[in-house]
C-alpha cells in the first residue's frame, strides 16, 4: 500500500531537519587578540567573552603580553587558551610551547593572562581563546 505524502508534509520534514541541523551546529573558531608592535591591540568579538590588553612591555629585551578575559555570561564558561608569536615580518616564530591551556571562569568573572615570547626578535602576538565544547556520549 502506497502512502501519498503531500507536499505541506515534506516541507515541514525539510524545515525540521534544517532546524536541528543547526541547533547542532556550533562556532568553535573561538576569539582573538593580536598585538602588534606599536598600535593598538585589535580584537575579534565573539564567544561572550571580553579581551583587553592590559600591557605589552619588554622585559630584558623580550615582549610580554598581559590580555584581561571577562566571562560576559552569568553561566560558568570551561575555555582554552593559546598565544601565537610573530616576528618583525608577520612570519609566526612560535606557537606558546605549551599546549592549549584550559581556563575555567564563572560567571562574569575576570582574570588575566599572561606569557612571554620565547625569543628577542618577537614583536607581536596572538592570543586565541577557544570554548570546550562538552559531548555527549
């Protein structure tokens, strides 16, 4: 026995699977900070988080970064975190020899981050921040 499906039918099917699909989906990209030498550091909004450079000084000849990261959510927020290091050119001379760094902030919480390039020549950063995204198994 054949069942005749009407079009109304197929495209309530097709707006319902469009809706779930992206409920799905989710933005990983995260944000980011850089700082390069001699203007203002420039952010890349996104994730309900705020970035701040609170200072970019040199320290026996070597660039150290200071960024603030505000949880702009009242929910508590499982992030990581990364700087990048670029030389005079723009070429990268080293992703932050750790790897990701988690953060834990709460709700509209505020911390701040800091590191230290790993050579003399470094003279802008990037700080990426990343939410954990949590799975269900």
């Amino acid at each position: 026995m054949k069942q005749r499906v009407t079009r109304g039918a197929c495209m309530a099917g097709m707006l319902l699977t469009a809706l779930l699909m992206a409920g799905c989906s989710t933005n990983t990209s995260g944000v980011w900070m850089t700082g390069y030498s001699g203007q203002a550091a420039q952010v890349q909004e996104g994730l309900d988080v705020r970035l701040t450079e609170r200072a970019r000084t040199r320290e026996n000849g070597v660039l150290k970064a200071s960024v603030e990261i505000g949880n702009l959510q009242r929910s508590d927020r499982t992030l990581q975190y990364q700087f990048t290091w670029f030389d005079g050119q723009g070429q990268e001379v080293a992703v932050d020899a750790r790897p990701w760094q988690p953060l834990a902030l709460h709700g509209h919480q505020t911390r701040t981050l800091t590191a230290t390039a790993p050579q003399a020549e470094v003279v802008s950063y990037r700080l990426y921040v990343r939410e954990v995204l949590k799975e269900s198994y």
